[in-house]
C-alpha cells in the first residue's frame, strides 16, 4: 500500500517523533508506514485520517504494480 503520509507530515513541519506522539505510537511505526513496510490497523487508518483532516483513502491507495 502506498501512502502520501511523509507528505502531509512535512507539510505541517512535523518530525516523526511529533507524529508519533500525536497518534500514541512508536516513531519507527510511522517510519515503517512511510516506507511501505507497514500497513497501518483499521483504527490506525481512522486515527490518522481525522488528524489530518482526510478520508482514509486520500492518505492510503493501492500500490501501483
């Protein structure tokens, strides 16, 4: 699955840690969302989705093949 996570993070200048705190997971979970090597739980999704202000799949889509 790919994500525009990293993107949406930059844009508000936040590092991964602040992230991180924000949604009450580890840094290296937000490492792994971002590279691909995670793909986040349902309520996760939901969780990320409502702090940035999106739906869940304006963040998450099918990775292109």
């Amino acid at each position: 699955m790919d994500n525009r996570l990293r993107e949406l993070r930059e844009a508000r200048g936040w590092s991964q840690g602040e992230l991180a705190e924000r949604l009450e997971v580890s840094r290296q979970t937000i490492n792994a969302l971002e590279t691909g090597k995670y793909d986040p739980s349902l309520p996760l999704a939901f969780r990320i989705a409502r702090l940035f202000d999106a739906r869940i799949e304006d963040i998450f889509f099918p990775a292109v093949t």
